[in-house]
C-alpha cells in the first residue's frame, strides 16, 4: 500500500510541476497537453484507489481507460493547424473519442455483440481519419499517408480479435494506435530542437507499446504463475489438503474438470477486483458452491492474486430449496399452478413453432370426499401421493403433471402424433387405477376421470383450451365418472350448457 500512497503523491505533484513551468506559455497546444496530463493523472488515481480499496467495477474500470483515451486524443489535437477554433476542436474530439468509448463501454459491461463492435471498429477509423486530415490541414502529405497506414493496421487488428472473440484486448489496440498516433505526429512537426523531439517522439511510442506488452505479457505461458503460492489453515480444512499437497496444486484443480478451463481463462485474464459464484472441488473429488473474491496484491515480489474462498453451498441449497417449495406441491411434489403457467407457455409456444398437435388433459379422482370423510384427512394425502406417483410413472419426462387443486390435476403433453395417440395415454392413465391403492394396511379402490383438450384441433390459444378440458372433464364426470372425454367430441349443446354453469 506504501507504493499506492507514493505514486498517489508524485504522479500530482510531476503534473502540476510540468503546469507551473508551461504557464507562460498561452499557446493552444500547452494547454491540449496540460489537459492531457490531468485526465492521466485522473486515470492513475482511480487505478491506485483500486489496488488501496480492492474495489472496481465495469462502470469504474470504463471511467479510467475513458479517461486515458481522453487524455490520448488531447495530445493528439494539440498537433493540429494553429488556426482551429474552439468548436472545430470539440466536434474533431467527439469524432474521435465517440467510437473508442463506446465499443469500450459495451466490451467492459459484457453487452458488446461482434456485429456492434465491427461497426464501431470501421466507422471508428473512418471518423478518426477524416477529423485527423481536417486538423492537420491537406497539404501535409507525409503525415496523412502515415495516419492512413495506422488506420488500416489497427483495423484490421481489432477486426481480428473480434473474429477470435478476444474483444476484451481491443481497447489495448486503441490505446496503442492513439499513443502511437501522438508520436508519429510529433515526429513529423517542424522543429529547431530535433534531439528534443525525437525523445519525446520516442516517449509516446513507448507509451502506446506498454498496452498490448501488458496484454501480451499476460498472455505468456508460465509468466502468470498458476500455481497456490499460500494458503491459511481454513482453507487447507475446507479442501482437505495438507499444506505442502495444497501449495503443489495448479489453480485449475480446485475446480470440477468441466469448469477448470473456463476458471482458468477467467483468473489468468481478469486484472481487477472481482466476486463471483462458483463451484469447487476438494481432495476427495467432491463439489461445494463457493462465493470467491479476487484482486491482485504483491505476494514476495510477484504479482498474484488474492482469492478468498466462502463455502455458500447452504446458503445455495437454501435459496434452491426456497424456489423449489414455491414452484411444487408440498404434499405430491409435483408442480404447483405457479410452475404450471410458465410450463404451459412454453408447452403451447413450442406446438405453435413446430406446429405439431399437443395436448391438455384435465384429471380428477373420482368421489376423493367419500375417501377423505371415510378413512380421514391423513389416508386421502397418502391416496393423493400414491395416485400421483402412478400418474407420473407413466408419463414422458418431456411432459408435465401438476396439482392444481384439491384432488385435481394437470397434464401437458407435447408433440401427440394424433389425437389416437392422447387417447392410448389418456386410457393408459385410466388402466393405472385399476388396481386399488394399499395405504396403512387399507385397500382403497379409486378411479379418475379425464377431459382433453387437443391443439390445435380444438382451439389455439390456452385459455380456451384450458377450459374446453374443464368442460370435457365435467362431461366424464356427469356420464359415469371413470373415463376420458375429448372437448371435440361433445355436442355443442352440452358445451354451452357447462360453460353456462
């Protein structure tokens, strides 16, 4: 932290020294470099909070390298035509830092698409260059034909990354290509002091080349080191590990086989603070849920990474347990109407898109009163959970059941080859019951009765679908109870009359 708090110090105090020896001078370009100095110095504070705090966000992260493109684009006008005003300087500024911090923005909150980013990428370029050229005036040939060959490079750079889905390393392509602009145009300023200038020059273009050096160093096989370096004795009881078994581990090991790749991608290229939930594995190969923190810190010279590592997997399992309970029927298990909703979209969007016939089919246990005031309130939740164990024993896993009533059930069926074949399931549910239920040494006879409704033969849309297999089910009900009746078959005259009821 000693270090944070010196270059916190010194990198004000050289800005405001470089201020102080410039203020006589009012000429435009002092000033460009002046603002520039700021918006760096601007950066570097925010960078060296981040290490102090061990706090950073996309938003923040998105405000520092703003900051160093702004400050880029400063030194770059100041090398404009001496006669520029203000607004012209202002819309060339916008032309050039618009593209750069929008596709940055987009990359950094993880919204960026490759379409969204190849736009940018081109128009970028092709709004940087026509501003350059009116900045720098026509008649400059030599500095046009060099602005045009960096244009093209770097485009074609940044396209590349976008087609091997590495974006996250274009603003390092756009730092360099800015810096690297500052540098051959300083180059090529008519100047006395020609020493000067080339070591200036030289200081940009080893500015621009510290960007893709420290992507490019981060890149390295073996120069990030990917092994435990220490650990306490909590986490050495959490995994099992002995200390000298745990500091022999590669970083992918503490994860399942199925996760190690991507987690180590996402330590070896992750530079700032970030928490995020994951899966672990200990010693004996099992797996908990674990809320990680990350941030680089300075561990006996090197640069690593701090991670801290909390077993939530009760916290997961309690949240999941949470869902579960709101979704199922406490008695059955089976889903509740609130999971039935959601099923029933899907089930009736996926028959829309693949135009196939689907079915709903409404099922009641039949006489379930004379069951619960006969043997009692505890005998009819056994008859419920048995009668819906058999039920779901016979259907697809593609299909739902759920309890949406007291002694009432729900069934969707996805992609029947014809209505024959919601009939062969429909009778296949009535043949379960034809054995009685055996419930604490009683044996309970039950039947139950069905109403189906098909798509899209009898209608298209869910509610009424759902209340013609309420009206079918109604109709096996009043003939006999035990039986299947299809919404299609029924007189329109006993359907109108049960909607009227």
């Amino acid at each position: 932290m000693r270090q944070e708090l010196f270059d916190l110090i010194m990198v004000p105090l050289m800005t405001f020294f470089f201020a102080a020896l410039q203020k006589g001078r009012p000429q435009r370009r002092y000033r460009l470099w002046l603002a520039g100095w700021l918006l760096e110095l601007t950066s570097m504070a925010i960078w060296e909070w981040e290490q102090i705090s061990h706090i950073s966000t996309p938003v923040i992260e998105t405000v520092r390298i703003w900051a160093i493109v702004f400050a880029g684009i400063a030194f770059l006008l100041s090398f404009g035509q001496k006669d520029l005003t203000f607004r012209q300087l202002c819309s060339f500024g916008l032309a050039l830092s618009v593209p750069a911090c929008l596709g940055i923005l987009l990359i950094n909150n993880g919204t960026a698409r490759k379409w969204m980013i190849v736009v940018l990428i081109v128009g970028g370029e092709v709004l940087a260059d026509w501003s350059l050229r009116r900045s720098y005036g026509l008649q400059s040939k030599v500095r046009l034909l060099v602005l045009d060959i960096l244009a093209v490079v770097s485009g074609a750079v940044m396209l590349r990354l976008v087609a091997t889905n590495q974006m996250e390393v274009i603003y390092a392509v756009i730092l360099a290509e800015i810096f690297t602009a500052c540098g051959l145009m300083f180059l090529t300023l008519p100047s006395r002091n020609l020493a000067g200038q080339w070591i200036a020059s030289q200081g940009f273009f080893f500015w621009a080349l510290q960007y893709p050096l420290y992507w490019w160093m981060g890149d390295r096989p073996g120069w990030e080191s990917s092994f435990i370096l220490s650990a306490n004795e909590a986490a050495l009881r959490v995994y099992g590990y002995g200390m000298e078994e745990f500091l022999g581990l590669s970083v992918p090991e503490i994860f399942p086989p199925e996760d190690a790749a991507a987690r180590a991608e996402m330590l070896r290229y992750e530079r700032r603070f970030e928490r995020y939930q994951t899966l672990t594995r200990r010693k004996d190969g099992s797996s908990f849920h674990a809320e990680m923190t990350m941030y680089p810190v300075t561990f006996q010279g090197q640069w690593a990474r701090f991670l801290l590592v909390v077993d939530t997997t009760e916290h997961v399992e309690l949240n999941r347990e949470l869902v579960r309970q709101a979704q199922h029927d406490h008695l059955t298990g089976l889903p509740n109407r609130t999971l039935l909703e959601d099923r029933m979209s899907q089930w009736l969007a996926i028959a829309q898109r693949s135009d196939k016939p689907a079915a709903l089919m409404t099922l009641d246990l039949d006489r379930f009163k004379h069951i619960n005031d006969t043997y009692g309130h505890l005998v009819g939740d056994e008859c419920l959970k048995q009668a819906a164990a058999r039920m779901q024993s016979r259907i697809r896993q593609s299909d739902t059941l759920a309890r949406t009533g007291g002694e009432e059930f729900t069934l969707i069926v996805n992609h029947i080859s014809s209505e024959d074949g919601a009939r062969s399931l429909a009778e296949s549910l009535l043949r379960l019951f034809d054995r009685p239920l055996h419930i604490n040494g009683l044996i309970i006879p039950i039947t139950i009765s069905i109403g189906v409704a098909i798509y899209p033969a009898d209608a298209h849309d869910l509610d009424t679908l759902r209340q013609l297999s309420d009206d079918a089910l109604y109709q096996a009900k009043r003939t006999g109870r035990n039986r299947v009746v299809f919404a299609g078959h029924m007189p329109a005259t006993d359907v109108r009359q049960l909607t009227s009821d």
